[in-house]
C-alpha cells in the first residue's frame, strides 16, 4: 500500500472554481460535477469531471483517466496520435463506472513540450523521423509531463486509491511517486489507422506503452 501523504513539492493547489456541467456523449444528455484547478503558476490549470452514480458507497475506488491536452488530436480530430479515441474511450469508461473522473491536464500538450515544438516534431516526421527521434532532433525532452498536480488533484477529491485508464507504466510509476496508490492499471486500446501506425508502434518498442 502506498504512502497516502503526497510528496514534498513546490506546488501551491489552489482549487478556483466547480460548476454542474451539463454535457452531451455519445448522443446523451448528462450531468457531471466540472472542477477547474490552478498551480502557483497560472499557467499550470486543469479540468476535472467527476461523474457519481447514486447511491455509491463512499469507498468505492475511482476510475481515473489524467489526460494530456492535444489540440491536434482533442479537438480537431488528428489521425497522427490516438489521443482522440483515447478520450473518448475514457469518456465511455468515467461515465459508465460508479465513480469516474477525468483529469484533464491542457498544458502537457505535445508530452509536456509545448503546441509549436510538437508541430515543429511533426514537420521532422514528415521527412521520416519517429516522434522520439523527431523531439530530440529539435532540442526537446522525449517526455517533459509531470503529475504532480493530477496527483494534488487527486487528494483534494478524496481518492488516494484509483484504478488508472493508461497504457504507460511511467504514468503509473509517476503517480505513484507522487502518493497515490495505483492498484489497478486498466488498458486503454483503440483501434489504429493508416495514420498513426508508426507513431503506436514507436510508443510501444521505444516507449514501454503496453499495446
């Protein structure tokens, strides 16, 4: 059993805003509670969406995605990552669970190095670059996301056990690090297209993504 006391860092948690926000998924109108989070740095902010079924005993052990903001993928539906599919995987699983919540996290965008350093990596994949390759080509870090806030998120809703929605064990190892106990990893697999084969097969031999 891990620590529940997260680690010492140098992160001020303040929790500025939460809402009911009415959604609609998979042609479904629903309601979940919208929770906005900041870091000592402005720019550090998350969105959670907590979704609870009535009458669900209070222990009951969260389902959790921590997504990385992709504007190419989340958005504007890129077929050159799986992020898409992936939150809406996730989406399916948080909404469907007794307790489920999305940790969305828009400034791990492009693995932590930014929206212009990604567009610059993918530039260098045109010309034959995978996406490791292609980040240290440009200067950048292979992968530059942290958890601590998800991890400080995680405590302020009261769940120090949750079951994860990842394929990467660093994810996990991240989280666990940082206090919470991870007793379940809970694969996340989408189907691949043309697009992104090489990107999928690159997260899986040079990664350790579980696919």
């Amino acid at each position: 059993m891990k620590s529940n006391a997260v680690k010492s860092v140098d992160l001020e948690l303040d929790w500025s805003a939460q809402t009911i926000l009415p959604i609609e998924f998979r042609d479904k109108e629903l309601k979940v509670e919208a929770r906005a989070y900041q870091g000592a740095d402005p720019s550090i902010q998350a969105m959670v969406l907590v979704h609870r079924q009535d009458g669900v005993a209070h222990n009951e052990v969260p389902v959790v995605r921590v997504h990385s903001g992709c504007v190419t993928g989340d958005i504007f539906h890129s077929l050159r990552c799986d992020c898409y599919p992936q939150l809406q995987a996730s989406m399916d699983r948080v909404l469907s669970s007794p307790v489920g919540v999305l940790i969305y996290l828009p400034y791990q965008e492009g693995r932590g190095i930014g929206l212009v350093n990604k567009i610059r990596a993918y530039a260098l994949q045109d010309q034959g670059y995978d996406t490791v390759d292609a980040n240290v080509a440009i200067g950048a870090p292979i992968e530059a996301r942290d958890y601590d806030l998800a991890a400080h998120i995680l405590f302020d809703l009261g769940y120090p056990e949750i079951k994860l929605l990842t394929n990467n064990p660093a994810k996990v190892e991240a989280l666990q690090q940082e206090g919470v106990d991870v007793i379940e990893q809970l694969p996340l697999i989408v189907k691949p297209s043309s697009h992104n084969t090489r990107y999928l097969k690159t997260k899986k031999e040079r990664m350790a993504h579980k696919l």
